[in-house]
C-alpha cells in the first residue's frame, strides 16, 4: 500500500480506562469505529480498571479474536502489532511500531512516543495481547459526537449580529480593494500628465472612503465583543448545567485540571466562530475577486499565483494531521498537569507533615515537563510549516516581479507600469488573505479536537428527571429497598447483595459495620446518588425511575464522608448560601450540632471567613457546621454517613441526643457497636445477606 494505515490515538478520560481506550484505537484501526464513550456506556469499567481477562471478554464482543503472549523483549518483531501490551504493571498501551532501535506506542495517558529500546525495556512487562479480526468482523461506525453547527446552535440570537459583522467585514473589504485603483491611476495618468487637479479629484474620493474605514472596523470591533460575550455566557451557562446534572461517578473517575482544559475549548470555539468563519467567508469571497483582478491584468502572472497557492496548500494539508495529534496531546497533558498540582494543593497539609515537598514537586515536575516538550514539539512544526510557506512564497515573489517588470517592457500599452504596482499590490492583498484563510483552516480543523473533549461532557446522559410528579406530606413520606445488590462494574464482586429495607417516618436507622463493607456506598444508593445494579429503590412503593432523583433528594439532608465547606462565611456555609439566609434558624441548627459557641468565640462570630475547604476549621468544627448546613434545610430525611466520627464523645453523645429529639427520620452509619443504642432500628450490612438485625438497648 502507498500509504500505511495508522492507528488513531484515543486518550483515557476517566483515571483507569485505559485498557478500554488501547481496545477503541485497535478497533478504529481496522474499522470498527467506536469511540471510547460508546464502549464506556457498554462496557463500564470500574476505578480499580480492567484485568487482561476483561480485555479479552470485550475484545470478543468487538468480534477482535485474541491471543495472550508472555514475550521476550528479542521477539517484539514476531508480534502481529497493533497489539496491546502490560505497562508499569499498572497500565495498557498499544505497541504500534518495533525495530531494532526504537519502539513505538500509543499510550491513552500521554499519547504517541517514540522511545529507545533500552527506554522500553524498563517498562514493558511481558504481557502481550495479540488481536485481530474474525471472520465475523464487520466494519461500523458509532461515535457519539457533536457537529460545529449543532455546538453554535445552542446559542440564541446571535444571527442578525453575525450577518451585521460579515457586511461590516465585506465593506473593509471593500476599501481595500479600492487602494490598487488609486495607484494604477495616479502613477499612469496624474505622473506623465502632472495633473494636479486629478491628483486633488482622487485624493479627496477616496480620501472620504478611506476615512469610512476606521468608522467601520470600530463598529465591527464592537459586534465581535458582543458576540462574544453572548457566546461565552450562554455557552459556558449550559455547559456548566449540564455538567453539574452528570451522576456522581462521572466525577468520581475524571481529574478536576482535565475537566477545567475542556471548558477551555469552549473558549477556542468561541474565537473560532466570531473571528474564524466570519473571516473565512470573507476571505475566500475576497481572495475570489483579487485573483480574477490579476487574471484580468495578467493571464501568465494570475498563473504563477494560483501555482503558488496550490503548493502552499498542500504543504498546509501535509501539516495538518500532525498539528491535530499535537494540539489534542497538548490539551491532555495540561489536564494532567494541572490536576497534578490541584492534588497536591489539596494535600498541602499533609505533603509538608510528612516533609514530602520534593517528592511532589518531582511528580508534577514531571507532568509539567512532558506538557512542555509536547508544547514545544508543537511550535517546531507550526515553525517547520511557516519556513516552508515563507520560502513558497518568497520564491513566488520573485518569479513574479521578474515576470511582471517584462511583461511591462514588452507590452507597454496594454500592461502598464501602474498596472503592474495595482497587480503587485492585489498579489499582497491575496497572499495575505491566503494566510488568514490557512490559520483559519488550521483551526477548523483543530474544531474536531475541542469538539471531542467538550463531547466528552455534553454526550453524557444526565441523571433521570422524573416522569411522574406527586406530592405528599412528609409524614407519609417512606423508603423502601428490595433485594438491593451493588457492584463497580460487570464483571466485580457484588459489594452487597439481597439488601431489603423499610424507612418510615421517624425511624432512627443504625447500619453498622466494619470498613470496606460498603456502608457509604450503600447510603449513595438509597439516596439515588449511585445506581443499583440489582433490586429496586421505592418511594411510597413507587419506584424511584417514575418519583425521580431530585424529588427523592428533595426530601434529604446528608452529611457525607467527602463534603467539605466552601470559601465564604460561617453563616454563608450553614445556610449553603442561601439569597434569603434566616439567621435565627442558623443560630439554632448550629445549637443541635453543639458548634454555636465556638462560632461565638471567633473574632467576627457567624461572619468569620471560612478559607477554601474549611482548612481554618478543626475536623470536628467542620463536621459539626456541615451538620448544621443539613439541618439548615429542614428536611423529613437526614443522612449521616459516619456523622460523627471526628468528633469527641461528649459532643458526639450531646448532638446525638439533640437528633432525637427532632423526631425526623435519621439513617446513619457507624464503625462503634455502642452507636446503635440511639436507633430505633439497627443493622449489621454483610456482604451476602444483606441487613441483619442487631439486638441494642434503647
């Protein structure tokens, strides 16, 4: 074949897809085109990832045939590539590439590298996963993109305003065009003739236009401001909205810095429709008109012209798929990067406790550099490109003047002197507008990238709504869980099975049991934030599927293991910011949760400033101001996930007391047997049989 086929490169997502992703680009290479969310939404993978077992099951399913190989590292040329292969002992890659120097792989957390034999040695493992198609392979295409059109649709009322900018763009123009006019004529009619008084004719016409031009590019500066901050804020607006409807474990596998690079490509989209295609209907309408002047000047020198135009654009075309690798490998290690440094901003406590500065600094050190060197690779071949068009176009221009200066000697009456200077001057006008039409391409093709990143958030479902709305008093408010089972993924352990339950007003339930049991996952269940895998989650019988989350939800206050407060006030954080905040009623739910005195003691009492994720705060302070903010929204239902573990015992014993005497319903778990005393129900959570009753004096 003249040219190789070659396999695409897919980045991870989530933090343990990356056996799904190598599986996504062997199966594109040979023509199965699903990408990594489609096989996500399929095949699930858990937070602890995938086994080469697992591999191997969806392999099959891809109708790909496998075959695992232990390999010596001499007999990497034996290997039927693309093959998947074991990295670090914790990581797949796809081996794409071997000789007898250098190897190279397609690695889903940092894309394409090159690397030395010696390099690969200390990192391949052995593991080799051979595959390719069966009999039965049939080539397809499920993508789960979103087209340009259909991103820019979601922004309204910005047509009049884009057509407004695309007349005020053509009528500069327009002025532009004017300019080679002006030079034909003065240098063939007012310099031979000294004609002053059509020299005073021509300055002052098109004096009067060109003076239209500042006018008008002011006017077309504004429409892009407007444009552009109608884009960003309705955008970013429903971007923002739909990622705050994603489930809790869309976040729970994703890093905060990846998540904040997508955003970022909402930005690059915006440039792109306000400045880029505005500009490419513009330009391509102009380079039009200029090339069909210097035809009308000159069919030989229009020639040249359009010789140079077609060479540049292939060697922009050469360029492109090596600038979207680049572009895309750029964006991903920024996300790296920057979750990196937000981790290690989070455990700053803990990093300088244990004097482990350095170590982290290496680390994200190292994410840094690799995002950099990428960056620079990068620039290189945006430089590479720029060298090859510059000498084009340098060797065009010469071609040119040399052509045109005899052109003119020898035909003096029909290609004059001005026209030669309208000509040269309508070849710079084109040039240029072929520079900017270039980068604009460059751009549009750089779309699919931002494109696919921002699919990665507005492709996934949100959480149900419901499809059934009814009210009822809080009193008649239940919850009920039959045979309720929970599993990461497909093919793990269930982490509980056969658990049935019945919640009815007033209820102090206990769930009791040792760590790793599952009693916060168990909580996420009941509360709609994690699906069940098996059994079902009523609401006075209905299931919850009809009722719906946020009604369910509607009816909760929880204090969970992993909340946290944010930047504000005390007061701001009890009332959850509320625009409305009743004071009173956050005095006396920080009464309940035993913490109103020590908010007294603070140099500006409920108007002390909490900084970012409550580090001013002790844990226990924390805990109980968290347990002030559910209280805050009295509702019928609190869910205390290990509530008061941070807490001494005599503020333990004094809050647990306050909760009884509410006579709300309150499903709490605990590691200490001695809590369930205070449920009216208690329970022991086993992994097979579910909630078993626990005997407790109360």
């Amino acid at each position: 074949m003249f040219f190789n086929k070659k396999v695409p490169i897919i980045y991870q997502a989530e933090s343990a897809e990356c056996g799904l992703a190598c599986l996504a680009m062997i199966a594109q290479f040979w023509g199965k085109e699903y990408d990594l969310p489609t096989l996500r939404k399929k095949y699930p993978i858990t937070l602890q990832g995938a086994s080469l077992n697992n591999l191997i099951q969806v392999a099959d399913s891809l109708e790909l045939t496998t075959r695992a190989l232990k390999v010596e590292l001499g007999s990497l040329t034996e290997i039927s590539l693309p093959a998947i292969i074991h990295w670090e002992f914790n990581h797949f890659v796809v081996l794409s590439k071997v000789n007898s120097s250098y190897v190279i792989i397609h690695d889903p957390g940092v894309g394409q590298r090159k690397i030395s034999i010696n390099e690969f040695s200390k990192s391949f493992t052995g593991i080799v996963l051979e595959l390719k198609p069966t009999v039965n392979f049939e080539k397809e295409k499920k993508v789960s993109r979103i087209g340009l059109m259909e991103f820019f649709s979601q922004v309204r009322g910005l047509t009049v305003p884009l057509i407004q900018l695309m007349v005020f763009s053509l009528l500069l123009q327009f002025v532009a065009i004017t300019i080679p006019f002006f030079s034909q004529i003065a240098i063939d009619d007012v310099v031979p003739s000294n004609d002053l008084e059509l020299l005073r004719v021509l300055a002052f016409g098109f004096g009067m236009l060109y003076c239209l031009n500042p006018f008008v590019s002011w006017l077309r500066s504004r429409l892009i401001i407007y444009i552009s901050s109608q884009f960003s804020s309705q955008l970013t607006l429903n971007l923002v909205r739909h990622l705050f409807s994603l489930p809790l474990q869309y976040f729970e596998k994703r890093g905060i810095g990846d998540l904040l690079t997508r955003f970022d490509a909402s930005e690059r989209l915006r440039d792109l429709l306000t400045h880029g295609f505005i500009t490419t209907v513009v330009d391509v309408a102009f380079a039009a008109v200029t090339i069909g002047m210097m035809l009308y000047y000159s069919t030989s020198l229009g020639a040249v012209v359009l010789i140079v135009t077609f060479l540049v654009l292939m060697v922009r075309l050469f360029f492109i798929s090596s600038l979207q690798r680049l572009v895309n490998e750029c964006l991903h290690k920024k996300g790296l990067e920057q979750s990196e440094l937000i981790e290690s901003l989070r455990g700053i406590a803990s990093m300088k406790f244990s004097q482990r500065e350095f170590e982290r600094e290496s680390i994200w050190n190292n994410r840094f550099t690799a995002y950099i060197n990428t960056s620079a690779q990068l620039e290189a071949t945006q430089k590479n490109y720029e060298v090859i068009h510059g000498l084009i176009t340098s060797i065009g221009m010469v071609t040119l003047i040399y052509l045109g200066i005899i052109e003119v000697i020898d035909m003096k009456n029909t290609f004059t002197l001005g026209a030669f200077f309208a000509f040269a001057a309508y070849r710079d006008l084109f040039f240029e507008r072929l520079s900017s039409f270039l980068g604009v391409l460059v751009e549009f093709s750089m779309a699919r990238v931002h494109l696919e990143r921002l699919a990665e958030i507005l492709t996934e479902e949100p959480e149900t709504k419901a499809s059934e709305i009814f009210y009822m008093d809080e009193k008649d408010f239940s919850i009920q869980l039959h045979q309720i089972g929970y599993s990461y993924g497909n093919d793990e352990k269930q982490l509980f099975s056969n658990v049935d339950l019945h919640v009815e007003y007033g209820d102090r339930i206990i769930i009791y049991g040792t760590s790793g049991t599952g009693k916060s996952t168990l909580l996420k269940v009941l509360s709609g934030v994690y699906p069940a895998t098996e059994g079902k989650v009523s609401i006075n019988g209905r299931d919850v599927s009809y009722s719906g989350l946020r009604y369910l939800r509607s009816h909760m206050a929880s204090v969970l293991q992993n909340d946290y407060l944010f930047k504000g006030s005390v007061v701001d954080n009890i009332t959850f910011f509320d625009r409305s905040p009743n004071l009173e009623l956050a005095i006396e739910c920080a009464k309940i949760a035993c913490v109103h005195d020590e908010i007294m003691n603070m140099p500006m009492a409920y108007e002390s400033i909490v900084s970012e994720m409550g580090t001013s705060l002790s844990q226990g302070q924390q805990q109980r101001v968290l347990l002030a903010r559910a209280l805050y929204q009295r509702k019928p239902i609190l869910i205390l996930d290990e509530g008061t573990a941070h807490l001494d015992e005599v503020n333990e014993k004094n809050i647990l007391e306050n909760l009884k005497g509410l006579g709300i319903t309150i499903i709490m778990t605990a590691h200490k047997s001695e809590l369930c005393s205070y449920g009216t129900k208690s329970y022991l959570l086993t992994q097979d049989n579910g909630l078993m009753d626990l005997e407790c004096k109360f």
